[in-house]
C-alpha cells in the first residue's frame, strides 16, 4: 500500500457525493442500576434484556461501547422528521425493556459518580486501553469507558464544491453545538469547572486523533486534509491477519505514513487502513459522510433537539445561509481556532459570542424544519431555545444547580492546557485506573 492508495481510499469512499437530504443518528447511554448506583451493569446482563425484548421495531442497531454504554443507531433516512421517528420507537422499546429490570438511562455525558471500568475486552478495546497508558493519556481510559455522546450523521454534499462548503460549515458549527448542548459538568460527584467535561477529556486524548481535522493552518480541501490527517496519526495497532494465527501488535511507535515507509512488524494492507481510520476521533469525522461528533448526550427530552438542528441548519438552504454567515462571524474566518474549541467547552454558552450565534441558529432553524416536513420537531427546538439557549444556559448548568455547594479538591481545578489542540481537563481525569 501507497500514500497514493490511501489517498484514493478516501477520495473515494470518504468522499461520496450525491444529493443531501438523509439524516441518521447514533445515541450512547450510560446505564445504571439506582439500587447499586456505584456499581458497573454489566454488558451481560444488558445484552441478555435487549436480546430477550426482540427486534427493535424501527430496526436501529444496537453496539455496546468499552465501558458499558448502549449505542443505539439508527438507519439513515429521508430528513430529520423520519430519523427522530424512527430512532425515537427503538429509544422508547429500550427504555421500557430497561425500566422493567429496574435499571435507568442515565442523562448525562460523563459518568458522575461511578469510576471507569473496561468490560470489552476484544482486541481492538485492549489495544486501545495499551496504547493510551503508554503515551500516558489517562483521560483516554475514562473516555472509553464513561462517557456518552449523541452523533449526527449527514450527507457530504452534492458535488466539490458543495463538499467543501458544507465541510467548513460543519466546523465552524462544532463549537457552538458543543456550548448549546453541552451536559457533563460533573465528574466523581463534583464540578469539573467545565460545561462539557466530555469533550475537554477527548481533547486531552493523543491530538494526533482527536483534534479537528479542519484548523486555521492545514489544506482546506476535504480529501487531501483527512488523508494527511489519517497518514500523520499514531497507529493505534497493527491487528492480526486473519485466518494467519497471528497476534496483534498494540502500539507499535509509528504513525501510517511511517509504516507505509517500511516500519513495523509487516506491511499495511487496505483492511488496515480501513481499520485505522476507525480509530480516528476528530470532532467530525468522514465516512461518506459526516459524522458529528461533539455533541455531549442529553436528556431523554432533548436528544432529537441537535439532530434537527444540524439537518436544518446544513439541508435547507435559507437556514444554511443565515448559519454560514453567523458562524464565520463567530470563528473570524472559515476555521474554528482551538480557544474557541475550549471556550465553548469551558463555559458553553455563558460565553457572549457563542450565545449569539447560537441564537441565530437556533431561530434559523425553528424557521427551517416546517418547511422540511419537521414541524413537531420545530416546536422542540424552540422549546430547549427557551429553556436554555435564549437564557445562555445549557443542561450542564440544570445539573450544576441541582448540586449542595461542597469546596472543590485540589485535583478538579482543570485549569491547565495539554493537547496541542486541547486542555488537560483536570489532573489525574482517567482515575489512573488504566
């Protein structure tokens, strides 16, 4: 395999072109059981309850994370109306079949009291878990294992250029999405001093895989940044071939450039390529197309909420107008800079210049998803922009004002910068368990 080869991989898979309009979404949750509410459930026992309440009737796919969270991810479908429909009947089986063994979704992106504990042990998880305690990332631990994301999945674009621009749109949207949804502010029981604590902790996780792939400096052009970014990254592993007995490789000290140029323990193939790129976790990552993934999981009530609005706000053309111009305003140009990665993280939208533009988006989108077959999913939009958005607040701050003020211990300050493109959220975050 060539830099060319990866290249036309992603040129051409990565890529795909074709007319927008599907949506589709992925929703983590943590689970607990309130009568062990310290205790791990166990992947088990989850996958016994769901097995035994049958095929989920909108036929989402249900995958467990390395920690214990459901995944549940729904078809891609025709506009935001469909997808909510869908993935809201597989949510609600779920919650039922769950409620009735006693156990609860929790609705927050960051465990807040339970310590991080691995219970996939497949090869890719074990690999994983090595290579961030050898490039000594304990956030990388608690990420796998605590936290909870809600990911939106849209369409790249109709043509080149198309692509382009709604891939610097989709940037320049990351950091409001991360400050109007943000919902982990709490960490072992107490603040963490950050609105999304979640993101801070993918930020603190090897750079070469999780900063944004689209930043001030690097090629504007989709293909060419996300192959150069995947070609520079650490190999996470070299798996095993199958079928050859063999053994896999964690952490072998290289990046993919490196190891196309004749380093480690065989050549990469095509199946490791795709395998890599997997294992790449920037903010949005292409797959034939984009995946959102900065927003923090919400509230049963609010999770359809960034779904629609990121459809409106990239599918419907006069939102995407008032949203392009709102955002470049924001960023002062066609990238996000990494302060305004953190600030939105730091403080959501508290922050004067995000809860500006968020507003805007927000209105954009309320106007937009009527005209999108999505009225019902308007009057929610509308109604989380009353309850958070038009009064700078987001989830995190409901959870923040629910707390007993208690002094704050000398290791939840997480006031420092780590990561080139991120912080080192708060000292010791992975709980040094890895």
């Amino acid at each position: 395999m060539t830099t060319e080869d990866v290249h036309e991989y992603i040129n051409g898979v990565c890529f795909k072109t074709g007319p927008p309009g599907k949506v589709g979404a992925e929703t983590e949750w943590l689970v607990t059981d309130p009568e062990r509410p310290t205790a791990p459930v166990t992947i088990d026992r989850l996958a016994e309850l769901l097995e035994a309440c049958g095929p989920l009737p909108a036929g989402s796919r249900i995958t467990f994370e390395p920690g214990g969270q459901i995944e549940l991810s729904s078809a891609a479908l025709p506009g935001p109306a469909r997808a909510h429909e869908a993935l809201a009947r597989d949510l609600d089986h779920i919650r039922k079949t769950l409620a009735d063994a006693g156990l609860h979704l929790v609705e927050t992106a960051l465990d807040p009291v339970r310590p991080p504990v691995l219970q996939l042990r497949l090869p890719r998880y074990a690999a994983m878990e090595r290579f961030f305690a050898n490039h000594r990332h304990p956030s990388g631990h608690t990420m796998m294992c605590s936290t909870a994301s809600l990911q939106v999945c849209l369409d790249t674009g109709a043509d080149d250029a198309d692509v382009r621009a709604r891939w610097e749109l989709v940037h320049r949207l990351g950091p409001v999405l991360v400050a109007a949804f943000a919902n982990s502010a709490v960490w072992r029981g107490r603040p963490t001093g950050w609105k999304s604590t979640r993101w801070a902790i993918w930020a603190a996780t090897d750079s070469t895989r999780t900063r944004p792939v689209l930043e001030p400096h690097t090629n504007r052009d989709p293909a060419t940044a996300w192959a150069e970014y995947a070609l520079h990254a650490n190999v996470l592993a070299v798996p095993e071939i199958p079928g050859s007995g063999g053994t896999w490789t964690a952490d072998p000290g290289i990046t993919l450039a490196d190891w196309i140029a004749g380093a480690g323990p065989r050549p990469p193939t095509p199946a490791d390529l795709e395998f890599h790129l997997t294992t790449l976790f920037p903010p949005v990552r292409p797959r034939g197309w984009w995946e959102l993934r900065m927003i923090d999981a919400l509230p049963l009530r609010w999770w359809p909420v960034p779904v629609a609005l990121a459809a409106a706000l990239t599918d419907d053309p006069r939102a995407r107008a008032v949203a392009e111009e709102a955002t470049e305003r924001l960023s002062r140009g066609a990238v996000p800079d990494a302060a305004l990665w953190l600030r939105s993280a730091r403080v959501g939208p508290a922050d004067p210049d995000v809860a500006a533009c968020a507003r805007v988006c927000f209105e954009a989108a309320v106007e937009a998803l009527p005209r999108m077959g999505a009225a019902g999913l308007a009057g929610l939009v509308d109604a989380y922009a009353d309850r958070y958005v038009r009064r700078g607040l987001c989830p995190a701050d409901d959870t923040l004002g629910a707390l007993v003020p208690a002094p704050r211990p000398a290791d939840a300050a997480g006031s420092g910068t780590g990561a080139a493109h991120g912080p080192d959220p708060v000292p010791g975050l992975g709980g040094g368990s890895s």
